[in-house]
C-alpha cells in the first residue's frame, strides 16, 4: 500500500512538474486583443495581417467581378434566345448545323479571360513559395493530433495542444483551464496551451512536416495553407503588418497588427482532426525577444549570446 502512494505521489509530482513547464512562456494572451478569429455568423473573411492575404482577397474580389459579368451576360443571352427563338415568335426553326464566328468567339472569349485571371492569380501564388530573406525560422510539424513548433535558430521546441484535448467536450473543467490561460470559453477549440510567437514586421519561414499522416497549416489571416507531407519539407512565409502604402499614407501601422491570430489544420488527418488549432500570438520585437530568452531557458535553447563556431 505505501508503495502504491509512493508512486502515485511521484506521478502527481511529475504531473505539476509538466503544468509548471507548460504553464511559463505561454502565460495566456497576455491581454493580447484577438485579430485573426472567425467570427460566429460572419462571412467573408478574416482581417488581412499579411501582404499574401492582401493579395489573395484582391484577387478573391477581381474573380467574383469576372464571375458576376459572366454570369449576367449568360443569363441575358438566355433570356434573349427563350423570348426572340422560342416557337411562337420563331415558327419555323432554322436547320444550320454550326457557325464559324460564334465558335470562334466563344473559344477564344474564355481563353482570354483565363489569360487574364492567370497574370494575375500565378504571381501571387508563386510569391507564396519564393521566400524573402528571412528574420526567423519556424519548423512547424503535423502530429495527431498536435503541432510541434521549432526555432531551430535559437534550439527550442515544443508542443501545442488544444485545451481540453482528450476531454469529453467543454466540460466545466475545460472552460476552467481556458480561463487560466486568458480565454474565455468560447475560444474553445481554437485555443492551445502553447502559441507560436513572432514580432510583428519580421519575415518569418515556415517550415513545414508532419510524423505521422498528412497534415496543413493553416492560418487565414496571413493568407497561407501548406500541406505538411510525410517525407517532404514544405515552405511559405508570412510578415504580419501593415500595408506600406497604408505606413506610407500615415493611415494604417504595423503595430495595429499585434494581436492574436488562430488556423487550424485543414487536412483531415484522423479522428481528431478537428482538435488541433493553431494559435499564433503577433508581439512588438521588445516583447518577443523577452518572449524568446524565456524559451530558450526553458526549452533548454541555444542562448542568443552563443557563438556557434563556423569555418
Ligand atoms: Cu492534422
């Protein structure tokens, strides 16, 4: 019997120990206002924090314009055909079987207008994969069901679970531990217990794997999705901040930008699929290099005052 307590208290001893390990740096929001968020009824989408996300909802926009006006000149082209062919108005029907020019506008009229969606939507995407110098780099890896965060720079690494993964569902203990972390309860399923965390104006890379099945990164606000693919390194990046034109024009600035921002994984991967958010916490350079020493002795990092000897 006294070894059975013996055990047990040596498990809660490792247990607390782990609470404690996770509870630092990740100490909550740290009042941090949330930006990037879906909204309950909402429609449309998220805050743009990044310049992929500015382009890509421009480009949303510029496609529903084309889609409008083809759509309307179909629908009167039909409307026209049913009024002024139908029997009635048109007693005897034609018997031709086809017509040069009409064929030759309706295959060159769609090849013009793809041309057109193409210069614009090719350079946008491949702007997702040609990376900038880089300020930080972020391995992210795609585990059933948690993410795994890297900054290989610096050498540390950890986990990220849902609160209240593994719980029946958001149950009073549940809404307990969110609050904990700054939460509230309806941040359920979108809150982690550890966030990735990046000053704002800096290009970050993202790196992107998974151990075990196919996953995706996700974040809409910054305006990237990447497939994280057993055996293959994906890469993107993201640099939260304002529109320069917008610095430029004095109506818009980087620091509006810090804030909270969540993605979840947009692959399905398993039965808990569903249960793995992404939290990404956008601080000023200040907070994130207090953010960052903090880490690094926690995780057993690499200090920044190290020199890493190269020949
Ligand atoms: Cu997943």
């Amino acid at each position: 019997m006294k070894m059975t307590s013996l055990i047990r208290g040596f498990l809660f001893g490792i247990v607390s120990l782990m609470a404690a390990t996770v509870g630092f740096a990740q100490d909550a929001l740290d009042g941090l206002e949330a930006i990037g968020k879906p909204t309950l009824g909402a429609t449309g989408f998220q805050t743009a924090a990044t310049e992929l996300a500015r382009d890509g909802q421009w480009l949303d926009g510029m496609v529903h314009w084309i889609m409008a006006i083809v759509t309307v000149f179909v629908t009167l082209l039909l409307i026209w055909v049913v009024i002024r062919y139908n029997q009635r108005a048109n007693k005897e029907a034609s018997r031709f079987t086809h017509h040069t020019m009409v064929e030759i506008a309706w295959t060159i009229l769609p090849i013009i207008i793809l041309i057109v969606i193409g210069s614009f939507s090719l350079p946008i995407l491949f702007k997702q994969i040609e990376i900038p110098e880089s300020d930080i780099t972020i391995k992210v890896t795609g585990n059933q069901w948690y993410w795994t965060y890297e900054y290989p720079e610096s050498g540390v690494a950890y986990d990220s679970f849902m609160i209240g993964a593994g719980e029946p569902g958001l149950t009073e203990g549940v809404i307990a531990e969110l609050e904990s972390y700054g939460y509230e309860a309806s941040d359920y399923l979108l809150a982690a217990d550890t966030a990735i965390v990046v000053p704002v104006g800096a290009v970050v890379r993202v790196q992107i794997l998974a151990s075990d099945v196919n996953h995706s990164f996700a974040v809409p606000a910054f305006g990237i999705k990447m497939d994280a693919i057993v055996g293959r390194l994906n890469e993107t990046w993201f640099k939260v901040g304002a529109d320069p034109r917008d610095v430029e024009a004095g109506t818009d600035a980087d620091e509006n930008y810090i804030g909270v921002y969540y993605g979840q994984c947009s692959e399905l991967c398993g039965k808990n699929h569903s249960y793995m958010p992404i939290v990404v916490k956008v601080v000023s350079q200040e907070n994130y290099e207090k953010w960052l020493a903090g880490a690094i002795e926690e995780y057993a990092g690499i200090p920044a005052s190290t020199t890493v000897a190269s020949n």
